[in-house]
C-alpha cells in the first residue's frame, strides 16, 4: 500500500519543539526564553488595527470572496514597491498575493514540478520547503554551504540533471541568517537561465537586510521573469503573521498556473489581512525603519557578546534577519541538547538537524537562535544561560 503525501515527510518542527515544553514549569526568577520561532510576538502597530477594524465594520467587501491573485490595489502597490527597492520593472499582473509566504512557495512548486522531479536546495534548509518537496512528490538535492554558509553556483551547477526544475535561496537565509551578496545570487541566476530552469528567491527577511544597498538586481534584467520566481511576506515586515499575507512574483504566464493551484487551495487570501498591508504600505514606511533599526540593533548586542561564549568553545556561524546560527561545543547531537536546554537552561530553539537530511553531521553540531523577539537585555540573559551550560564537551 502506498502512503499518503502526509506520510513522506516530518513534524512540522516548531510543534514537535513545543511538545518538549510539556511538564516543565519555569521559576519566576528563570522564565522560558523562547528563540525557536522567528516570527513577531507582537501585535500590529495600533494605527493598522484601527485601519484593520474599520474595515472590518465598514468595508462589506472585505467578508466576501476577493480575486484569487489578491486585490489590484495590493497587487499595484507591490509591483511599485518592488520596482523601487531593486531599480528595476515589475508590473501588476507579475504579482500575485498569497495566504502567507509558504503558500508562495508552494504555489511555485505547483507549477513547476511533476512526479519525481527535483529542486536544489542549500543545506541547512528551510524545513518547510522539504516539507512542500516531499508532500509534492518533488526531490529536494541537498547543496552543501561553504564554512563561510554561502552555496556554491559551480557546486549547483553540478547538481543540475534532466529532472532539475528549480535552484531555491533564500535570504536573508533561514536557518542561518546569512544574506546572500548581489553576485552571487546573479551567479545562480545566471545558471538557472543557461539551463531553462527556475530561480526561486525567498526574502521573507528582506526590511531587515543589513546592508542599504539594493539585496540584488535581478529585477533589472531584460526578461527576468523567464527565470525568476520571487517569494515575500508582509508577516515579518507588519506583524501579521495570524492574517496570512505573502507574495509571489513571476511572469503572468506562470501566475495563470498559480491561480488553478490558489483557487483550489484558500480561493482567496485574507481580505483584512490584504487591506492592512495595503495600508501598512501607504502608511508605515518610517515605523518599518525603526524596526529594521531595532532588529539591527539586536544583531549588534549578539556581535557584541559573542567573544564570551566563543571562549567557551561556541561558533557564530551566521547571523542577520531574525536568527543567530551557531555550532555548539557539547559532546552530544543538537537534536539531544536541544530538549534538555529546555529544562537545563529554560531555553527554547531548535536543533540543527531539524534543518538538514537525516543524519546529517553537521546538523548534530548546530542550533538556530531566533532572535527578534529578545531586546538587548534579553540577549544578555541568553548568553549568560548558554554560558553556563555545564555539560560534557566533544
């Protein structure tokens, strides 16, 4: 008897790290640190939900069934803000709006891939995206990272065979935080249009780019929608991660093919959810800095306080967007220690080897740090518990 989809793959990994909470209470004087989820705890700025509820009451539309690619006025204002972020021309039928950034990728791989089909994916990987793979009957090929966590293009190149339908980077990149230099992303680019396959680019973290300058130009190149294949969330940038609003950009072609995969799935994305991001576009663009400012800011307490756990044998492998990536200097798989910080430290993240193949053995020696939700006093508490972590060392 065959499995089901559902069967091919793992537990969504934050619900199985949430279980390892399951009857242990934590003192006042040590309350849980949770870095395991790397999205806003925070409500939406007050401003949006007065917006928000006004809509609610007085926009009857907003409780109906809307367009399947989303609302024109969200779809316009993407294309206008995406075309002025990258210097480069996207228009309104390029983009469609989707329930979240994961339905985005989902969407993509809809239309891409059949039966047995493969897409290249650097390890350590979004869980998620292998997750869609093996549900969709797709073949996720594990690129390893150089020590520096940047893949390889020659690397991929040599992955690519007559089944290969897609390269996926994402960055700022989860797990590891790393933000991928305009280069390289046009070095993969570059192969990906050589070959006649699809470059998917996910910036779910992209308000929280450290650097000012342009993330990429891909945008800027003539036909960039033969090849690219662009993914973004609204969640990370308003906090409205419960409203499920993300984004997917390609060529109309393509999102023709995504509306038969949308239309069967949710219909519609969340009308309130698209109106706030609409508004949250129009309105919040100096509150969205201060975020990044302050996201920025935290980055820089975990730079700061990264020599004293470094004496105690831990490595910053990578760090940007909402995550520290580290390599821990226990004699014991992440995939132990990770529940035993739990109870040990009152510490709450996930094991690298929720973000690699089976058995991988670099997964073993790493843990992602969510950080967003810590300010710099937090930060601090983090470092002292992990500091004082007595454990056997490899």
């Amino acid at each position: 008897m065959t499995a089901p989809r559902t069967a091919t793959t793992f537990p969504p990994p934050v619900m199985e790290a949430r279980r390892w909470l399951d009857g242990v209470t934590f003192p006042p004087d040590r309350p849980l640190i949770n870095v395991s989820q790397a999205a806003p705890v925070e409500p939406p700025h007050p401003e949006m939900r007065r917006a928000m509820a006004d809509a609610a009451l007085n926009n009857d539309s907003v409780h109906l069934y809307g367009p399947v690619l989303g609302s024109p006025e969200l779809r316009d204002a993407l294309a206008a803000r995406t075309s002025g972020i990258y210097g480069g021309t996207v228009a309104a039928d390029q983009t469609a709006i989707t329930s979240g950034c994961n339905q985005a990728f989902a969407a993509a791989i809809a239309t891409l891939c059949a039966e047995g089909d493969e897409v290249i994916v650097p390890v350590p990987w979004y869980f998620n995206h292998k997750m869609w793979l093996d549900m969709a009957g797709a073949k996720a090929v594990p690129l390893g990272v150089e020590h520096d966590m940047m893949p390889d293009p020659w690397d991929a190149a040599k992955l690519i065979t007559p089944r290969t339908r897609a390269i996926v980077l994402v960055t700022p990149n989860n797990p590891t935080g790393i933000e991928y230099p305009d280069d390289l992303i046009t070095a993969f680019y570059d192969i990906c249009a050589s070959r006649g396959i699809a470059l998917i680019v996910d910036e779910t973290y992209r308000d929280f780019h450290a650097s000012p300058d342009v993330p990429h130009r891909l945008f800027q190149r003539i036909g960039w929608d033969e090849t690219l294949i662009h993914l973004y969330s609204f969640s990370k940038a308003y906090r409205l991660t419960g409203h499920r609003v993300g984004a997917l950009i390609a060529s109309p072609a393509r999102l023709a093919e995504v509306e038969k995969f949308l239309d069967t799935v949710a219909i519609c994305p969340n009308q309130i959810g698209q109106h706030a991001a609409l508004w949250g576009m129009q309105n919040l663009d100096q509150w969205l800095a201060g975020e990044r400012n302050e996201i920025l800011a935290r980055r820089s307490a975990i730079t700061a306080q990264m020599p004293v756990l470094a004496e105690h044998g831990w490595q910053l492998l990578g760090l940007g967007g909402y995550f520290a990536y580290m390599r821990h200097p226990f004699a014991m798989s992440s995939a132990e220690l990770a529940p035993l910080m739990v109870k040990e430290a009152g510490i709450l993240c996930l094991p690298g080897t929720m973000f690699y193949p089976q058995d991988h053995a670099k997964g073993a020696t790493q843990l992602r740090i969510a950080f967003a939700n810590l300010d710099a006093d937090g930060i601090a508490t983090l470092f002292a518990r992990l500091q004082a972590l007595d454990l056997p060392r490899a």
